[in-house]
C-alpha cells in the first residue's frame, strides 16, 4: 500500500450527461507505485488530460474513488482540496506555466512561498533545483527571456519545490523542438532515478514514448494497454 | 506580485492611476472652491453686514418700530468697550421707510450712520463707486447703492424724498441729495440700503444721542461666542446675537455646500469606480489562464481574491496621493493670486452675496473623509473582479 502513490477506482467521467453524454474516461482502474516513469499515451481525444486532471484533483470523477498516498480525494472539499494539491501534487503544464512578471527564481520558489516555507528553506532549495535542471545562471531572468525548453525546465523546477509526492505533466513537451524536448526528457529522467521522483506525463510524441519506463495506452476513456518497458538505456 | 503586475501592461496601469489621480485633483479643486467660497461669503458677512455681534432692543427685531432703541448709546459703549476682545462699536440707526422720485417710489432701510466709524465697521468706504460719502459740512447728504440708483435713475447730486415714521408714529418727509453710489457683494441690500448721517436722521426721528443697532467687532473670529456670553450677562434687557445669529442663511449655507461638495466627490468617484471596474475586469479577463494556472497549483482562492484587490489597492495608493498634491499645489497656488470667477457672472455671483475673486482654501479638514471614499470606491470596485477571478476554474483556464 505505501509505495502506491496513485490508486483509481472504477473512475469515469462523462460529460454533457444531459445532453449527448461523452465518456471521456470510462472505468479506469490504474496504480502507479512510488518512483515510477509513465507515460499516458493515445489519441487526441482519448481522455489524456481528463485522467490527468482528476488525478490532480482538478477535477471530480462521476464515479469511483481516486486515493492519494491513501487519501480519497473525492470526499474532499474545494478548500482542502486546494491545500491537497499545493502539498501533494506537483504541476507541469503544456503552456502558460510560469507568470511572465516573476523571474524563474520567483516562479519556482511560488510553491515554497504559499506554503510558507522560510527564505533560508528555500534559498537552499532554489539552488539545489537549478543546478539539477542545469539553469543557475537563469535564476533572475524572466520568463519572457527564456527559451520554451527552459521554461518547462523551470516548471519542472516548480513542481518539485514543494516535494510532491508525484508530478503530473500533460503533454510537457507539446510546444517544445526535439533538443529541447529530449534535454527535458534528460532532466525527468535523471531526477526520477537519483531522486525517485514519480512521474506521469501523457504525450503524442514517439521520442518521449520511448523514454518512459511503463507506458499506458487510452483508447475512448480505456485503459488498452499497460506495458513495462524494459530499460534499455540505464546510464553507467 | 500585484506590485509586478501593475507594470504588465503599463498603459492601462498609467490609465487607471491618472484616472484616479485626476478625479482626486476635480474633487479637492471642487471642494478647495467651495471652501473659498464659503470663507469669503463668512468675510463678506462679517467685515461688511453684520459685523461679529450685534445689539438691539428685544422687540427691535420683530417690530423694528422706531422706538425701540437701546437707550443711552454713550454708557453703554462706555461700559462694554471694558471687553477685552472688542476693537470697534458701531452705531446705527435704523429706520424703514419709503424713497420717491419723480420715477417712482421704493421700499429702503434707512441707516444713520456715522460716517468714520460706519467705513470701519462695513467698509462702506471702499464700496464707494461714485461720489465722495458723507462729507461733514454739507447737510443731507444720502449714500444709496448702485442697483436702486438704476431702478430710480438717480446720479450723484440727484434729489431724493425719503419719508419714514419718527417715534412717535408720526410720518417725516425729507430731502436728500445723493452724495455717493456704492456698490457691495450682496446685491439685494444695494437695493434695500441708504446710508445718512445719524445726527441728523436722530434729529428727524426724535432719538437724537440714540441708537437702534450697535455692531461690534472683535480681534477674532473665535472669540465670537465668549465675547456675545459677557455680552449676555453685561446687558440682561438687551437682545445680542452673533453673526451666526443674525445671518442663519450663512450658517445654512455653509452646511449645505459640505453636504453638496460630498455629492460631487461621490459622482466623481463613481465616474471613477466604472473606470476602475472595467480596466480591473480587462486585466482579469486577460490573465485567465494564468489565474487558472496558480488556482491549480494550489492557490488558495483568498490569495487570489487578495492579489486582484492588492493591485487595485497600488493603484489607487500611487494615483490618490499625485491628485491630492496638484490640488494642494493649485488650491496653494490660487489661494495667493485669488480665482476670478466674474466668467461665472457677477450679476449672478452678488445675487448670492458672493465676491467674485474667489481664494481657494485647500480642505484639509475633510481630507480624512474624502480619502475614505476613495478608498471605499477602490476597493468596491475591484470586489467584482476579485470575486470573478476566484470563480475561474482550473481546468477551464487551462484548456486550449
Ligand atoms: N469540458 C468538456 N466538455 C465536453 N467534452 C469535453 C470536455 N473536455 C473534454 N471533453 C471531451 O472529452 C474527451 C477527452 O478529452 P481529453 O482532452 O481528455 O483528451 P486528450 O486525450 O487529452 O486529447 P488530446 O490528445 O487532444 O489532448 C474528448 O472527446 C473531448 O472532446
Ligand atoms: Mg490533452
């Protein structure tokens, strides 16, 4: 049970009910244990971001339970689940992740400030995540001076300042060229094997696909397959 | 962060603060106006009417009959020049009566005056167009005003009737010749006021070495109250008031331009609020995604509602504080120089008792209240889009 971080129980989500009803996800029993690199794969329209956003409490499931760390998110009130996911749940977004008026430094630390972390916490912090995305000398540049590739770094960043029990990133690479697609892939990858960071990231992209170690197909809000893939490109 | 958004879209920003900082400097001109006004037409009363306090026969002003005098004017003045806070007793006799010419007839007051201490008291002096006044040696001379001089087409040296009841209710016809026109800021009374020599209106009505009204003056305007108390207590079977007393108009005004500079400060300031409402609203509308963004990264919706009402808060605080200082400056400056209105009309300005060269006081006393009302109208105004923003759902703003 402890290294079951994600846990879906039976979950479907329909919308327009009344009218045309869509299911855009229909029974979805998923685990992602502790330390896990997924990727959630299928065609546009299959439910990727549906499932994801109901993971991250975004969203309520019409049915079944989701159990966080062993917390059913369901029950809990828009207020507590505001502070659920400010504690538990790191965010990657495809775009419009950072606040244009802050500098990177500013937009990773906003985690840490909402949740009142102290300025020495997070002056040690700041420094430890950017040099693991490999962005120290961007701390004080805006986002607007920033390449795409470097503001998802930053998001990523983001994400991992309050110490989530995973991160959630939908479609992280959409907007990024493939260098920089695969620099990210390159951070993910390693903060996840040196720091056993869960990740679950949907995707279209066949490189990224590729670099995922369990890959979980959607078909029409279903989970088709579910496959371990054998690593084949550990480092050393 | 509000403070850093306030610098995104700089124009919009510079928009709302000029906004805000130029109903600030139209509210504090408005109420820096007003406020001249209503000192100069306080000035107006006391140094030219009715002077700080007045002294009269009880049933003097009910009746004004010409008997009811105050008695033997000389002890009294005796007496109350003891007063401390005293710098000038008038003396005058008041008598209504009729004025005919060959044009016409009108209803006039007729004040015995005399003449250095009556320039003194009403600067009647300096409200001299024409003529020379009273001059002593020549007898019958009249100072009318310059309105019923046109009403009755009199000119200097014009011969005038006056007739008017003595103490006995016996009626006094007498000719004058007019020796001065004069023309003051409160032209109803140019119409109504002729001015004579008291000796010899006393004689006419039988109360020579007597008089009706004693008008007083005092170092201060604050002294008003204390100086009519030892009044009071000084002369128990004499009727004194202050110039609030005699003028309550004034009084009534002055009340009644406060409430109305409130009105127009709460007009500008809703202006104001609609302005505000709507850049806000922009803002908001404009950064959906973004406040979809933070609201799912766990953003509590109070921080959020915060942050709009913050950066509502900055601009109002950066824009509020210029606006006062230019209405200072310009109140400060106009103060000195003096605001001619005669462009509002003169005529209409001294229907009302107004001068027309206006000095601007800079409000300070009621920049407490103003402050509060736009502090109340910032944050009224930016409760709708605070609350919109909290309103905004993740998932919606996230969703290409
Ligand atoms: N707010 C909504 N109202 C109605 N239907 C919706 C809504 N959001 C999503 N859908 C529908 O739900 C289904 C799943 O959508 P979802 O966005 O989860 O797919 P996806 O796998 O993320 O697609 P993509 O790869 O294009 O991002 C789609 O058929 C979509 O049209
Ligand atoms: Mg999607």
């Amino acid at each position: 049970m402890s290294d079951i971080v994600i846990d879906t129980h039976n979950i479907s989500r329909v919308y327009n009910p009344t009218t045309i009803p869509i299911y855009a996800i229909r029974n979805v029993h998923l685990h992602i244990k502790r330390g896990e690199f997924t990727a959630l794969v299928g065609p546009s329209g299959s439910g990727k971001t549906t499932l994801l956003n109901l993971i991250g409490g975004l969203d309520k499931p019409d049915e079944g339970q989701i159990f966080i760390n062993g917390t059913d998110i369901t029950t809990l009130s828009p207020g507590k689940l505001i502070d659920f996911r400010l504690h538990n749940i790191g965010f990657v977004f495809q775009s419009f992740n950072l606040i244009p008026v802050l500098t990177a430094r500013e937009n990773a630390e906003f985690i840490m400030l909402l949740q009142g972390k102290s300025k020495a916490e997070r002056g040690t912090r700041m420094k430890q995540l950017f040099n693991q995305i490999d962005l120290e000398d961007k701390m004080d540049s805006r986002p607007g001076e920033l390449s795409g590739g470097q503001q998802q770094r930053v998001a990523v960043a983001r994400a991992l300042a309050s110490k989530p029990q995973f991160v959630l990133a939908d479609e992280p690479t959409a907007n990024l060229d493939s260098k920089s697609a695969s620099n990210l892939l390159d951070i993910m990858d390693k903060l996840n094997r040196e720091e056993n960071i869960t990740f679950l990231f949907s995707t279209h992209d066949q490189r990224v696909i590729d670099r995922a170690r369990r890959v979980i197909t959607l078909v029409d809000g279903q989970v088709a397959t579910d496959t371990n893939v054998i690593d084949t490109s550990a480092p050393h | 962060m509000a403070w850093r958004n306030i610098w995104r879209n700089k124009t919009r920003s510079l928009v709302i603060m000029v906004s805000i900082a130029l109903g600030m400097f139209a509210g504090v001109a408005v109420l820096a106006l007003y406020e001249g006004m209503m000192v100069s037409r306080i000035r107006t009363v006391i140094d030219e009417e009715t002077g700080h306090i007045q002294i009269h026969h009880p049933k003097f002003s009910e009746e004004s009959e010409t008997k009811y005098t105050i008695g033997n004017s000389r002890d009294l003045i005796q007496k109350i020049k003891t007063i401390p806070e005293i710098t000038l007793i008038n003396q005058r006799q008041l008598v209504n009566g009729m004025l005919s010419t060959p044009t016409g007839t009108a209803g006039v007051q007729i004040i015995g005056v005399d003449t250095l201490t009556e320039y003194d008291f009403s600067s009647l002096k300096q409200k001299i167009r024409e003529g020379n006044g009273l001059v002593p040696d020549k007898h019958h001379q009249a100072i009318i005003g310059m309105k019923l001089a046109a009403k009755m087409k009199l000119r200097i040296g014009s011969k005038l009737v006056l007739m008017f009841n003595d103490t006995t209710n016996d009626l006094v016809t007498a000719a004058f010749r007019v020796s001065a026109i004069y023309r003051s800021t409160n032209a109803p009374l140019d119409e109504r006021l002729i001015y004579v020599s008291r000796d010899e209106l006393g004689e006419l009505i039988g109360l020579a070495g007597q008089c009706h009204q004693l008008g007083i003056k005092l170092r201060d305007d604050k002294d008003v109250e204390a100086a009519a108390r030892k009044l009071k207590s000084m002369l128990p079977g004499l009727k004194v008031q202050t110039w609030k007393d005699i003028s309550p108009e004034t009084e009534f005004m002055v009340r009644t331009v406060d409430t109305y500079s409130y009105i127009i400060m709460i007009i500008i300031m809703t202006a104001l609020a609609f302005g505000i409402l709507n850049t806000m609203l922009m803002a908001i509308m404009e950064r959906t995604r973004e406040i979809g963004m933070i609201a799912a990264l766990g953003t509590s919706r109070k921080r959020i509602f915060l942050l709009v009402l913050l950066e509502t808060a900055f601009l109002t605080l950066a824009g509020a504080p210029a606006g006062i200082l230019a209405g200072w400056l310009t109140a400060n400056y106009f103060h000195k120089t003096g605001l001619d209105l005669s462009g509002m009309g003169e005529e209409m300005m001294s229907n009302f008792g107004f001068r027309t060269l206006i000095y601007p006081e800079f409000p300070a006393e009621k920049l407490i209240p103003v402050l509060t009302i736009v502090v109340i109208t910032a944050f009224l105004s930016s409760l709708l889009p605070a609350m919109k923003a909290i309103r905004m759902k993740p998932i919606d703003a996230l969703r290409n």
